[in-house]
C-alpha cells in the first residue's frame, strides 16, 4: 500500500481516536477529583500511571516483536478501550489501580508504535503540513468532544460517557486493520534501543514530557476546580480552546515546510512562558482562566508542529523508527511523572490548584536549547551529539 494511503488511514484513525480522548479521557483527571481525590493525590496517581507505563514499555517489546508494529498498535487500542469500566468505579483503590495499570499497559503498546507509523508514512517534504492537518483535525475533535462528553458526564453520568468512548475507540480500529505491514524497521531489544538513543532529541522529548505534566495533566484539574467542578463547564472551555486551536496548526504546519522551524520555535517558547504564566493566576480570577485555555490551546497547536515536525524527521532519518520512539516515549514518561510530582508540590505547598502548573514552566528553556539548529539527521549518527 501506497504511504499516502497508508497516511490517510492512520489520519481517520487519529481523528476518532481524539474524538474519543476529547469526549472522556479528557475528563479522567476531573472525575478522579469529584471522586475524592484531591489534586495532589490525583497528579501522584498519574505519576504512577507513568512510572508503571515505563516499566511496562519494556516488557512490551517482546510482544512488538511478535506481532509488528502495525499489530501491536490495533493490540494497544484494543486494550485502551476496556479502561472505562475501572475508571467508573476509581473510587475504591484496588480499581484505580486497575484502571492505572490498563492505560499504562494501552499506552505502552500503543504510543510508540503510532509515532513510528506517523514517522515512515508521512513525507519529509511535507511533514508540516501534514501535522498540520492532523492538529487541525485532533483540535476540531476537542471542540465537539468536550461539549458531548461535558452534557453526558453532567446530565447522565459517567456511565453513559465512558461506554460512548469505549466505542469509539474501537470505532478507530478498522482503519488501522486496512493499513497493511508498515515499515518501521527492526524491532530492537532493550540493550540496542539504549545503545543507538538520540540524545539530544531524547531530552527534548523528556522536556517535553515535563511541560505535558503541567499542560495535560494539571491544567484540566486546576481549571475544573476554577470553574466551580463542573463537567459541563470544563467541557465548554475546552471546546472553545479547541475552536481556537484548530487553524493554528495548519499555519504552523506552512512554516515548518517552508524551512522557518527555528524562527516558529523562537516565538512559540516565549509564548509558552506566557502560557504558564496566565495559567498561574486562574485560581484567582475567572476571566483568566478562559482567556489561559483559549490562548494556550493556540500555543499548543504550533509547539506540537514544531517539536513533532523535527522528532518525525528524525525517526524516519534513523531507518528504525520504532527503536527510535521506543526511546523518546520512555523520556516521554520520565519527564513527565517528574511534571506530576513537581506540580503536586507545588499545590500542597501553595494550596492554589492552578500554582500546580508553574514548575514545568521549566522544561520551555531544555527544549528550546534541544530543538534549535536540528536537523532531520539520521538518529544513529547523532547519537553521540
């Protein structure tokens, strides 16, 4: 099959996939809250989720290596889809640690493997606009997604959300099924996958995953806490981001083709810190939590072109994509379940919901440093850069 076709599979799967994350998983942090858990207790329990999904992601290459990277990804999704029922009942701890160790276990397969196949099917001379499309597509699922799964969490209950999600996200499988075998390379073991790793964009990547700690994970908590915790409340905000964001990524995605990475990436770390800087004050005013969400959504839309644009490069540069990300999502993680912990410190210190997202203001200056200047480089000959 044709790569472009191959591409234009792996976009439809995305797109109901993010429909699905939009519409629930989106709200996993804010149901874990109305459970009980403070925001704490919830970012730790996230930090375990990573730090068990890193352990995992070890044992999941023996499977990669027994079904492909095509399969292991359908196998990832697969399992993905049963995380609701646990999460329904995440107020008794034996089934929040459930429903930690089935996402850790999804995740594990599935992220790397979708990075690898996003990385060979896509064309270097068009990967901007590509991701552009597909952060286009990921932010108009975050705009009808959060209104759905807001008025079905808040008039329905939990119940009836996570089933529609679990559907849908098996509703994103048969495009995956028609893909055929995908190029990926060969599937390393632990030793060569640490042997051959990218430095530099492993860093990035580990940065990356700091930032995301504040910005996916704390964010959504802290601003359903400023929005008086209520779902359908948090789901109009995230849909109006996701209206904001879903042109940006396409206007990046040009940049990006047209050689100007540096220049997007120079601008859009100044407008993270601003980002974070916003997002700060939410727990005092109202005003600024909406205006944080709706502008750091459009932020978010060119960093992810940016940085994703250079780590596709790269992995498909390396002849080995799937070793490759199998690397970068282990920093991924690390960094990451560092975000957690550093923003559940800061909202047991400081007792403001929206301080939890400061500390990974931090990982703006790594990355910027690991990006610039770069390269679409084999990763085997930058491995020692």
């Amino acid at each position: 099959m044709s790569q472009p076709r191959q591409f234009q599979l792996l976009t439809l799967h995305f797109g109901l996939y993010q429909f699905s994350c939009a519409m629930a998983g989106g709200f996993a942090g804010a149901f874990l809250l109305r459970q009980g858990l403070s925001l704490p207790q919830a970012l730790a329990s996230f930090a375990a989720l990573l730090a068990v999904r890193f352990v995992l992601r070890c044992l999941s290459l023996v499977l990669v290596r027994r079904i492909g990277v095509s399969g292991a990804m359908i196998a990832g999704a697969a399992v993905l889809a049963t995380q609701f029922w646990p999460l329904t009942l995440a107020r008794d701890p034996v089934w929040l640690a459930l429903w930690l160790f089935i996402v850790a276990l999804g995740e594990s397969l599935y992220w790397p493997c979708y990075h690898s196949c996003v990385a060979v099917t896509g064309a270097p001379d068009s990967r901007g606009r590509e991701l552009g499309l597909r952060n286009a597509i990921g932010a108009l699922a975050g705009i009808v997604g959060p209104l759905l799964g807001g008025i079905l969490l808040q008039r329905f209950g939990p119940v009836v959300d996570f089933a529609l999600a679990a559907a849908l996200t098996l509703a994103a499988i048969p495009p995956l099924l028609l893909m055929g075998p995908v190029a990926a390379g060969q599937t390393p073991t632990l030793a060569e996958a640490l042997r051959t790793v990218d430095r530099r964009s492993l860093a990035a990547f580990a940065s990356d995953g700091f930032m995301s700690g504040g910005l996916m994970l704390a964010w959504p908590m802290a601003l359903f806490v400023s929005l008086g915790s209520e779902y359908e409340s948090l789901g109009v905000a995230n849909a109006l981001a996701g209206l904001v964001g879903a042109g940006v990524g396409l206007a990046a995605g040009r940049l990006i083709d047209a050689g100007r990475r540096d220049r997007a990436l120079a601008w859009v770390s100044l407008a993270l810190v601003a980002s974070f800087a916003f997002r700060a004050f939410a727990s005092w005013s109202l005003l600024a939590a909406h205006i944080s969400n709706a502008t750091g959504a459009a932020v978010i839309g060119v960093y992810t072109t940016v940085l994703m644009s250079l780590i596709y490069d790269r992995a498909k540069g390396s002849g080995a994509a799937y070793r490759f990300h199998f690397a970068m999502e282990g920093g991924w993680d690390a960094g990451a379940a560092l975000g957690c912990l550093a923003g559940a410190a800061a909202a047991l210190a400081t007792n403001a919901p929206s301080l939890a997202t400061l500390p990974s203001v931090l990982g703006v200056g790594v990355m910027y440093l690991c990006v610039r200047g770069r390269k679409a480089a084999p990763a085997t000959a930058a491995a020692s850069a």
